[in-house]
C-alpha cells in the first residue's frame, strides 16, 4: 500500500515492521482447474483469464493484483486467490451503473470496502480448494489489517455493519443464523 492510498475506517494502517509473506498465500494455479469459473457463473458475470507474464488489465496494485473493467474481472494462474475474491467482491457489491462504468479502482465508500471483505470471505467457502480458513489466513499473511485485529478477529465480531449493508443490498441472506451469499450482483435478482 503507498503512501497515496487512504485507510478506511474499521482498517488500520498495517505496522510498519510487516512482512507481507507472499509465499503463504494460495494461487489460482493452485485451486482444481475451473473452480473460479464455476464461483463467477454462479453470479453469471464475465471472467478474463491473463497468459502468464501478460498485465492484468484494470488492476489497482499492479503486477499479479486481479483487475476490474465494467463488470469483467481479470485474473491470472499466479494471481493470489484471496485478491480475486476480493475485486470479484467489488464487482458484485457494486450497482449498476457503477459497475459498468468500473475501470481498475472500484470506488467503494467505507462501508461497502468492509462488505467487500465479508463477502470475499463468503464467497471462499463456495470456491472449491480455498474455504475460510484459508481465505482468513491468507488474508492475514497479506496484511489485511482492522482495528479490531486479525481479519479472523473482524470477520467473528466486528463486521455487523458490512452484514447489514450486504443484507440491505440483497447480496446475502440470513438463515437459522448462518449467512449466505445470494449469488447475484447488486441490482440484479
């Protein structure tokens, strides 16, 4: 994260002695061949697979980072996993307009940053060979950082309002307690 970049509120700036642990984060080439695809046809959005050494087009950060153009999201096999649910996340929090109109930075306020990381947290579990564990580790082993602690921490405690605003928009349900993802875009039933 640079300088430039603005730390949202429930975020907290990582310390300055982190150590990104690159090496600990799962890639797509390593999940079961089609189980991304599987997880954005269920959401019937449009996936972009990069060959190795290509940019990525429509990413934020860069390098092997997922990107975003309108409502496509761009990956590549060594694109870490846990990046991919969560522009894929964007995608989907998104509305209309702004999703077809979504060019690399996705706009999120406050709020809809932190439903983002719930929803990639849901999602994980509906991606074959990640789960939530994983995506909570990896997450962690990025620097994913909440004032509250860990992303595991934020995810069992401090994420209501990212829950109330993935439920007003329709993007998950809640039943006997547990929390599902809907599996369509905000704005589309």
């Amino acid at each position: 994260m640079s300088a430039s970049q603005t730390i949202k509120p429930g975020f907290t700036p990582p310390p300055e002695d982190l150590v990104v642990d690159e090496s600990a984060v799962l890639r797509l080439s390593d999940l079961p061949e089609e189980a991304l695809d599987a997880l954005v046809a269920r959401y019937g959005l449009p996936l972009e697979w990069v060959s190795p050494g290509e940019a990525i087009p429509g990413s934020f950060w860069g390098d092997d980072e997922a990107g975003i153009i309108g409502a496509t999201l761009y990956v590549r096999a060594d694109t870490a996993v846990h990046s991919v649910l969560h522009e894929f996340a964007h995608i989907v929090c998104m509305d209309e307009a702004r999703r077809a109109a979504a060019h690399t930075d996705a706009g999120s306020d406050d709020v809809e940053e932190e439903a983002v990381c719930y929803l990639q947290i849901l999602m994980a579990e509906h991606l074959e060979g990640f789960g939530r564990e994983r995506a909570l580790a990896d997450m962690q082993a990025w620097g994913y950082t909440f004032r509250v602690g860990t992303p595991a921490d934020w995810f069992a405690g401090d994420a209501d309002r990212a829950v109330e605003w993935l439920l007003n928009q329709g993007l998950v349900q809640q039943t006997n307690g547990a929390i599902e993802p809907t599996f369509h875009p905000r704005g589309k039933a």
